[in-house]
C-alpha cells in the first residue's frame, strides 16, 4: 500500500553508513532463512524488491555460483552496484529528510556574512567608529613592525636578549597596543578578523606564539622537547646522526636570536614560510601574553582511535595550560571506530558540562575528532532552539583548533576500500572453486556464516565509523552543514620526513605516498586536506569556513604528534634516536588559546573568579 519511494527511503536507512552497509543488508535480506515456512507461504524477496525498485534488477545467488548463467561474474559486485543506485535514487529521500529534521538559517543563494568594512550596501554601511578603530589598528601595527625591525637589526648586531634592549621594550609594547586595537575592532564587529589585514596579522601571531611555545619549553626543559628539538635540527640538516650537540640541549650557551632561528629552521617544512617567519620582526621578540587566567574551557575531540573521556592524549600540556592559564579541558568520551553522528553525539554531552561551568568554550579536534566536531557544530545550529543556545549562548563556542585534521577524509579511506572490496570478490571466486570438492551444504554454511559477519553489529559500527574518510560521505556531510561564520578556525598541519618519521608508520607513511602520488602528508593525511574548510565541495557554507579558515604554517611532523605514552608500546631505538614521540606537547594548545586571547576573542577571567 505504500508508494515506491517509501521503500526507497526504507533501503536509504539500512544504507546510512553507505553502498558497502547496504551491499551487505541486500545479501543478508535475500537469502533470509523462510525454512519455518510453507512452500506457498514463502516470499520471494527478489521479486519484492524489484516490484518496489522498478528498473533495477536484483541478482539472485545461485546464477552466480557454479553452473549457473552469470558464474564468471561476481555475485558481490552485482548487488553492490545494486546498492549503488538504490543510494543514487534515495538522493531526494534524504535531501527532504534533512529539511524537516533540520533548520536551515541560510539559503544557498543568500550573501555571505562579511566584516562590516567589506559591506557595499548602502542601508548597512559600517559606522565612523568601526572605520576609525580600524584605521588606528592597522596605523598601530605598522608603526610596532617599524619599531621591532629596528629592534630586530639592534639585536642581531648586538648580541643581545629582548629583555637587555629597550628598542625591543618599544617595539614590544607597541604591539600590545596593536593587539588591544584589534581586539576592540573584533568587539565591534565579530567578523571582522575575516578581513584581508586581520587575518594576516592573526596569521603572524599564531605562528609567532608557535615558536614562543617552543622556546619556553626549551629554556624551561619542559619534558624531552631539548631532546626532540636537537633531533629535529639534524635531521633538517641531513645528519641524523646521534652525537651529542650542545646547541639546543645547551640553550644557556646559545644567543636567543640564535635559538629563534634554530627553531624556526627545524620545525617549519615549507621553505617560503620559513623564510617569510624567519624575517617577521613580530616573531622575534617573543612576546608574550599577559599573566592571569582565561575565561575559557577546552573540549577535546580525539581521533578514530582514543579512549574518549579516560584518554590521555596531550594531558601533560593540558596540566600545564590549566595550572598556567586555569583552562578547564573537558575529554568527549568518543568512541573507537564509531560514527560521526554518534561521537558528536558525546562531544555535546562534553558541552552540555562545559556550559555548566559557565564559561565559554572552544573546540579542539584531533585527526577523526575535526569531523566529529565540525559535525557536532552542525548539529547544534540546525537542532532544536535549546541546542542552538548551547552554541551560540554566552556561554557558547568561541573559536576552533585542528590537529592534523581528518574533516576532508583520507587517501587511506577510498584506497582500504577498493582493497576491501577486491578481497571480497577474491573471496567469492575462491569459493565458487571449492564447490566442485564440497558439498552445497557446506557452501551455504561458508555463506551464512559470510553473511552474519558482514551483517554483525560490530561490522556495521566499524563500517559506520570509518565512513567519513570516504569521498561520498564527506561530500554528504559538507553538503548538508552549517557552521558559525564568528569562529576563528586555527590548525596545525605536517609533513613526513625520514628524520621525523616513526618506526611504526613507515608502512602507512609509503603506501598513502604510493596510493595518492603524493609525499606531502602525515602518514594519514595531506598537507592539503588537512585546512579547516572543505576542499572538494564548494557551497555557501564552505566559502564560510574558508573565510574562518586562518591556517598555520606547516611542520616538520607526523600525524601521531600529540601522542606519547599511547604508542609507548611501538615505540623503537630508532624513535628513541630520532626523538618522534618527545615533541612539544605545549604547541598543539597553548599557541591556539593566547592568539585568540590576545585579540579578546577568549577574555581573562575575573580576578574574583
């Protein structure tokens, strides 16, 4: 009594996971066991399906096995090409699903939110005070480049610290009011760190409090960073050898804008941002946010991989940040392997704390947990008003960081795919072979084993939970979300080299460079997926994040950079030379939490609080 399309969105369910999940629930619902049944009573699923399916024809096993018609071709590929177009035709099932189960604020064709000093309509023109905030911002930042280059070429051919010079005071000081200039810019107008000269300048002090993170860890012999540092230097320089050099082991030995350059040298990978960082009179100063507490809480997202809420994935730098600057982190219980939509799920349980604590909050991803985020962001401002306000709210999200970012998918995830799926037909044509030495029984038994396994929850949930490194699901997600368009994204991206590559990925590392044609990834993802906006699909909400999007120089890393005691146990003597895993735990959070505090995006906390 229903109509076609009802048992089209019927199969788009079973297959919400993707042609592969559908594949596997088509196999299992056509050969289901009517044993208990009369002959007469019996259903013919086949015929069921394609009465509901007209055009498509669904392949029945037996004409593929042994003897039958279509024994040369494979049983699997025919119904997953089956699945294939059930999901193709399922396109407006979905597309009305989404507009009644979801609020969309925006229409493709509406404008894009831009700063105030960018709009051209005449009946909302920026006010005096925007444009003149603005004119003493940019005037201020000019004048603090002036003063640090002279500060700068004072140093070099004196020798001497940014503390000793009083030109580097000057400067230093100068750029605090330029900070504090652009901060009240960004109280006016929220968007305004979109515009060309903001970004740029929030691009500098990112990458500025990188290598002041850096340096600190080094002079304070936090963890093993000396170690790790001293490595990075000689593999930059093609030695990767092990003896002793003194030069970052020994800081006390060294001049500061010696150090400066040594770090510059050994972390950043692509040569025209080393050289542009290097030369940035901002970075050289070392400048430092002001002492006292943030008003702010971290939600940690971790990878397709993590314990969720009992992780310890960058906990020493998350003590650090919350005895330095009284940053609450609150770890997301995600789960291992599972769906997107199920760890945003955890992710809103995380915030829905965070907003108890009546503080706002932030959202850090690692790898998987980009997307996770970015969908639990999507799923707040297309909820219910409640969950709108746990976004937006005064207690809501307030800027974004990404670690080595999955949001774009992966080479891995298509390459494991056409892998998965060559295994399974080899399977079945091993199988079709047997048949002339088993028994038919046995051959169904082989099958309906085949089938429970293909069919288990566990199967399903892993299917679910690697899906968005996969081209159509992360066109699918990307189509359908909406993000904030006041949230700075900041993100730390990495490429492999020999020196910085662990043991254990040398095999992950060759086959994505292999399978993909490209060196420049982190063993997992690509220099170029790993920004904070989508790169293969372009709509409104796309051009938004771009427009967020305020990158971060790309490092000398893997993608297992904010892990150390959770690979101890693949840690080797080569790791342990090559210092992989004693990386500066500090730079993946504290860079991300004083840029967006210097420009009052994060305010201070009360002295009372």
């Amino acid at each position: 009594s229903q109509p076609a399309s009802f048992a089209i969105g019927v199969l788009a369910e079973l297959g919400a996971d993707g042609p592969r999940q559908l594949a596997n629930a088509l196999m299992a619902l056509c050969d289901l066991d009517q044993g208990s049944f009369k002959e007469a009573h019996c259903i013919d699923i086949h015929a069921l399906l394609e009465m509901w399916l007209p055009g498509l024809k669904i392949p029945r096993r037996d004409d593929y096995l042994a003897g039958g018609r279509w024994a040369r071709q494979s049983f699997y590929d025919a119904i997953y090409g089956v699945a294939i177009s059930i999901l193709d035709l399922s396109e407006t099932y979905i597309g009305l699903k989404l507009r009644i189960q979801q609020v969309r604020h925006h229409n493709e064709r509406d404008p894009l939110p831009v700063p105030m000093e960018l709009v051209s309509d005449l009946n909302d023109q920026p006010t005096s005070q925007l444009m003149s905030t603005i004119k003493e911002a940019v005037t201020k930042i000019s004048v603090a480049d002036d003063l640090a280059q002279t500060a700068l070429d004072d140093l070099r051919s004196s020798g001497r610290s940014t503390k000793d010079s009083d030109l580097c005071t000057s400067a230093c000081q100068a750029y605090k009011e330029a900070f504090a200039a652009c901060a009240q810019v960004i109280s006016i107008d929220k968007l305004a760190f979109q515009s060309d000269w903001f970004k740029a300048f929030f691009r500098r002090n990112y990458d500025a409090l990188m290598v002041k993170s850096i340096y600190d860890n080094i002079v304070d012999d936090v963890d093993e960073v000396r170690v790790w540092m001293e490595a990075l230097r000689r593999g930059s320089m093609g030695n990767t050898q092990s003896q002793p050099d003194p030069f970052f082991i020994c800081p006390e030995e060294q001049k500061e804008q010696d150090l400066i350059d040594g770090i510059i040298d050994a972390l950043f990978f692509d040569k025209k941002e080393l050289e542009y960082i290097k030369n940035d009179p901002l970075v050289r100063m070392l400048i430092g946010n002001d002492p006292g507490h943030y008003n702010f809480t971290i939600i940690t997202a971790m990878g397709v991989i993590t314990e969720g809420k009992q992780g310890t994935e960058l906990h020493t730098a998350i003590e650090r940040l919350e005895k330095e600057r009284g940053v609450a982190t609150i770890r997301a219980d995600t789960g291992t392997a599972r769906s997107i939509d199920y760890n945003a799920n955890k992710i809103e349980e995380a915030v829905n704390i965070a907003v108890e604590l009546k503080r706002p909050y932030g959202l850090v991803g690692y790898s998987q947990g980009c997307a996770n985020e970015m969908n639990f962001e999507a799923m707040m401002i297309s909820g219910t008003p409640d969950q709108q306000k746990v976004i937006t709210g005064d207690y809501g999200l307030v800027c974004r960081q990404l670690l080595f970012s999955a949001a774009n998918g992966s080479m891995h995830g298509p390459a494991t795919e056409a892998k998965v799926h060559q295994l399974i037909t080899m399977i079945e044509e091993f199988l079709k072979y047997q048949q002339g030495y088993f028994s038919r029984a046995f051959i169904s038994s082989t099958i309906d084993v085949m089938n429970s396994g293909l069919d288990s929850s566990a199967f399903q949930k892993f299917l679910g939970g690697t899906k968005s490194f996969l081209p159509y699901a992360s066109r699918t997600f990307w189509r359908e979300a909406q993000h904030l368009p006041h949230i700075p994204t900041c993100v730390i991206r990495g490429v492999l080299e020999a020196h910085t590559t662990p043991e254990s990925l040398d095999m992950l590392s060759n086959t994505l460079t292999k399978q993909s044609g490209s060196a420049l990834h982190d063993s997992q993802v690509h220099v170029y997926d790993a920004v904070g906006h989508p790169v293969y699909f372009k709509n409104r909400n796309g051009r938004i994040l771009k427009s967020t999007d305020m990158g971060g120089a790309v490092q000398r890393t893997h993608h297992w950079s904010p892990l150390c005691e959770e690979v101890e146990y693949v840690r080797t003597d080569r790791d342990v030379e090559h210092g992989v895993f004693d990386c500066a735990k500090d730079r993946h959070i504290f860079p991300f939490c004083d840029v967006n505090a210097r420009f009052g995006i994060i305010k201070y906390a009360d002295v009372e609080n």
